[in-house]
C-alpha cells in the first residue's frame, strides 16, 4: 500500500496574497440541512475534502439528489425532515467525526435501520459521548464499547430533554439539535462552556426557528426547515498554518483574504497576539449568518504565555500549529484544559510530544494539555499517526527548521486541505510530496 509523505525544508521568506478553502465544519452542516430541507439549497466555496464528500455520499445514498461539486459548487434538492430513505448499505463515514456524530442524531429519528463505519482512525474515536444522550432520548442504538460502528435502529419516537454538556463538545450539541428536530417536546442543550456555534447559525439561515438563553439552546420540532444560498466562508483551521508560518518565518508578510472569523473560532487569533504575533483583521463583513474578513499576518518573534483555559475550546482544532508557534517561541507556553486533543483523529497530545521531541523541543506532558519550552527546531523523521492537522503543522515547523523534516503518512491531509501542498509552495515554501510503496 502507497504512503505518501512530506519533505519540508527551511525556507527565507514567506509572501503572498491567497484565499484558503472553505470551511470545512460549515461545508458539512449545509449538505446536512440542505438535504433534510424543503426546496432547493445551493451551496458555494464547498469545501471538496474527503470529509465533507464523505457526508455528501451518505445522504446520496438515503436518495437526496446532489449536483456537484463543480467548481466548490453544490446543489442540493431537499427531501424534507421525513423524506429521506433507507440506504442499501452501510454508510461509509471515512475519516469524519463530524459526518458519523452528526448524522447519528438525524438518523436516530428515521424510520429505517442504519449502520455507520468508517476508517481505521475513526473506528477508534469515542462515540459514547452522543449515543448516551441520544438513548435518554428514546434513541434505539449500540456502539462497540463505546466506539463506532454505530447500528441505529430505526422506528423509535424521541423525546426532547435537557442535557447539560459534560464536555465542551460542538459535535455533541450540534447532534442533540439535529435529533431535536424530530422529538416530541422541546430539546435543551446547556453549554458549560463555548464551542462553535455554526449549526445554530446554519439553522437559522435555513429559517428553522431556535431560541438561545445565555448558555442553552432550545429547539423544538414544530417546523420544517427551507432551502436557501450559503456562502462557505475560508476555513480559519486552514489559514491557521500560513498565519503560524507567516508569523515565525523572518520577513514574511500575507494576506488570506475572505476567511471565517465566527468568534467561537478565533482562538488561534487570541492566542498568537497574546504571545506577540502581528495580526490585523480587515474588513469585516457578514457573509449570510457568518462574520468575515481578510487577515494580514506579518513576522513577528514570540514569547511563551500560558494559554487562558476559556481559549481552548475555541482553538480546539488548531492546536497542533499553536504547538508549533509554541516550539518558535522565546520560553515556556502552558496549556490547560485540552483533554479534548485527546479524542480527535490521534491523541495529538501525545502526537505533536513525540513529534517535537524527536525534533529537539522539550515537552512535559499533561493530563488535561501540555507544557512545551521554546527552542530551535533540529530536522529529522516525525510520524502524523494518519492526522491531517499534524502533517500540516510539521511542515510548518519544517520551514525554520535546521535541517529537512520528513513527516510519515500524509494521506489524510486530502480530508481538509486538498491544495495544501500547492498553495504552500505557491507562497514559496519548500515542500515536497514523496511516497513509499
């Protein structure tokens, strides 16, 4: 079997005006509502990864006629909350936690059995945290000791409850709201702290009625959702490596125009200025429910914080590159409250450890994060695990590295980021894709 790897190198500069591709958590929940909506919903700057391609097949396959992608283009025609059918085979949700954890809550409420699987890493990530608050709801499924695949039966009435979150989790609040869609009473997600709020929004721009009090969410089933045009605004996850890697290599300077700067998604932003990163947002603008704007990044040294715990929820996914900005930076940066890293496509906790001890970086890990001093990256072999956000972040760390960094099993950069490859060396950077048969 093909494993595809990076080679990245030190690089002198970086320059460049670009765009990035769509977000990827937005692109998912619009073929979702797209599909179980009346009329026609059309869907542009689609992000085409596996991820969301793997949600898009799944609703294919329930008979939700989808044109597209062409072009970051996607029509959906909707079916409505009760129109979809049941699938002739399992359906496949590859390496996307978001498609399995999502569709769960819809398909829980259909009145056809389901199985979901996926790949070998998601096989391996925890799914007791939705199946246990979908059963409280009269959700009829099993996992396999807590991990997928999940079997769904179908023919089950759902009740509404109120659930407070025992983890800061978008995942887990955005499948409760999808099942509440369909339950009997009104459904009440109690946040215990911020997470992304794109589902909200999105159902808002699909004219679905929510009422939100200061940390719950309350949804009822008393209405149908409508098709409509949604912008996909740049995925800020995307950005975040050329905003670390414009910031720690000397003389850089660039703009990523028309990103999303949904505010329970700008930790990475905080986080980097906290530390001495030169940073402006421009030109903010609302894009449909989403705030956007063009960011300029220019270099700047930085110093080691220790990272506010109200933050990590908000830069839950960018991590493994704030480690990186963190290996470039004068001093000791502390993180807090990120046990969530560990239940993502790899422990990344544990990942990005080993990753920069083998590249010279002193690390202390922790329970709940980790402590990580400053220093000159050295080159040298990391392994990714199969995770798309640590191959992209050491081969940030490649590009002020002393020597070459070769980073292992890059495959599954293709679920996020596409382009990656090309759009970093369009900005000059030094990276080379090689494979090992």
């Amino acid at each position: 079997m093909t494993s595809y790897n990076f080679l990245s190198s030190k690089v002198s500069s970086l320059q460049g005006d670009i765009t990035v591709p769509g977000d990827k958590s937005i692109s998912h929940r619009a073929i979702m509502l797209g599909a179980i909506s009346k009329g026609t919903t059309t869907v542009s700057g689609f992000l085409d990864g596996e991820d969301c391609l793997s949600t898009l097949h799944a609703f294919q396959a329930m008979g939700v006629k989808i044109e597209g992608p062409f072009s970051q283009r996607v029509v959906i025609h909707g079916v409505g909350k009760y129109g979809l059918k049941k699938p002739k085979s399992i359906i496949n949700c590859g390496n996307s936690g978001t498609t399995m954890r999502l569709l769960t809550g819809i398909l829980a409420a259909q009145e056809f059995d389901t199985e979901l699987t996926g790949d070998s890493s998601l096989l391996k990530r925890p799914m007791e945290r939705v199946s246990r608050p979908l059963k409280q709801m009269g959700a009829d499924l099993r996992t396999t000791a807590g991990l997928p695949p999940i079997f769904i039966k179908g023919g089950q009435q759902l009740n509404g409850i109120s659930y407070e979150m025992p983890v800061a989790s978008a995942q887990v609040k955005s499948c409760l709201l999808l099942a509440g869609l369909y339950a009997n009473g009104e459904t009440e997600v109690i946040e215990t702290g911020l997470t992304r709020d794109h589902t909200e929004r999105m159902l808002t721009a699909f004219s679905y009625p929510i009422y939100k009090s200061d940390n719950s969410i309350t949804i009822n089933s008393q209405s149908e959702g409508q098709g409509t045009d949604v912008i996909v605004p740049g995925d800020i996850s995307s950005a975040a490596f050329f905003i670390v890697a414009a910031t720690i290599i000397p003389n850089s300077e660039l703009v990523i125009r028309n990103v999303g700067i949904n505010p329970t998604r700008t930790g990475i932003i905080q986080i980097l200025q906290l530390m001495g990163a030169d940073i402006e947002i421009a030109n903010k603008r609302l894009c449909g429910e989403e705030m956007v704007a063009d960011i300029y990044v220019r270099h700047a040294p930085l110093e080691g914080i220790d990272i506010p715990s109200a933050m990590v929820p908000i830069a839950i996914d960018e991590f493994p590159i704030i480690f990186i900005a963190a290996s470039s930076a004068k001093g000791k940066t502390t993180i807090h409250g990120a046990e969530e890293l560990r239940c993502k496509e790899s422990d990344r906790i544990v990942a990005m450890a080993d990753g920069l001890e083998q590249l010279g970086i002193e690390t202390e890990v922790l329970e709940d994060g980790i402590i990580i001093y400053g220093g000159e990256i050295s080159g040298g072999i990391v392994e990714s695990r199969n995770d798309h956000r640590i191959a992209m972040a050491f081969a940030i760390a490649g590009t002020v590295a002393k020597e070459p960094i070769t980073i292992k099993n890059c495959s599954n950069v293709a679920t996020s980021f596409p382009n990656f490859v090309a759009l970093a060396n369009r900005l000059n950077l030094s990276l080379l894709e090689t494979k090992d048969e």
